[in-house]
C-alpha cells in the first residue's frame, strides 16, 4: 500500500476528506488531513432495511485521546460543519514522525463499516454491535 506522505516531511498546507457510499447513499465528509493535523480512523454505520441501504451515518467519540487532540469532524458537502456532530481523535502532524509518541502507521487512514438494520431476509445486522462507540474507556 502507497503511503500518503512520507511521516518525515508532512505537509502542512494539505487536505484531504473522505467520505463513505454504498447503493446510491452518502454519508457526510470527514477531514483526513487538515492544518498539519490528521483524523485517522473513521467508524461509518451503514443503515439497512430488508437488504436495502437506506442511510449512512458515523460513529463519534473521542476514546483514545485527551480533550485536547479531540475536535468536530463532520461536514456537508459545501465544507459547513455539521451541527451537533460528536468529536473525534485527531494527531498532530509532529507526533506522526518516527520517535514520535504516535508510531507513522498509527496516522494512517483506517475507516471501519459496520451495518446496521436488517437483511433481506429480515435477519438482524450484528455489527453494529461491534462500532467503536460500544468499547468506550477512560483516558487519563
């Protein structure tokens, strides 16, 4: 897999969003990277009805990190954040290099799906029941 940036000279100036579709649905964007600062792992709950995909949302919280590295990160389309979305996680560009507190592998993009609702078959989705939301821990 070909890195984004080579952890010894980020950029400082890049950004770089994601966002997740399935079946003709959208869920809104999320920064990857922005202001010398990198959102690395994203948690999207893709919403199911009878096999159909009818909605996609994403899991917040901030879980593993202190207030201070914990930010809104979710915005509309025309780059309006997202009233009353949670906070996540974000690292510092400095703490990405080698030696750092952060391994460069630890700031590389990790999106997660889980589905939620039910099959064609009206069985119930289970992994939901496996978003990061679900194994929240205190962090000192």
């Amino acid at each position: 897999m070909q890195k984004l940036w080579a952890p010894e000279t980020p950029p400082s100036t890049s950004e770089l969003w994601v966002h997740v579709e399935s079946e003709g649905q959208f869920s809104y964007q999320k920064v990857f990277r922005k202001e010398a600062a990198t959102w690395p792992t994203a948690v999207a709950v893709i919403s199911v009805l009878e096999g159909k995909v009818t909605g996609i949302s994403w899991d917040f919280g901030c879980f593993s990190c202190s207030s201070e590295t914990c930010a809104p990160n979710t915005y509309r389309y025309s780059g309006e954040a997202v009233s009353g979305a949670g906070d996540e996680c974000f690292v510092e560009d400095v703490d990405c290099k080698p030696g750092a507190s952060h391994a460069p592998k630890d700031c590389d993009l990790k999106v997660y799906a889980t589905w939620s609702g039910t099959d064609s078959k009206g069985s119930y989705l289970l992994s939901q029941q496996k978003r990061l939301s679900n194994f929240k821990q205190s962090v000192a």
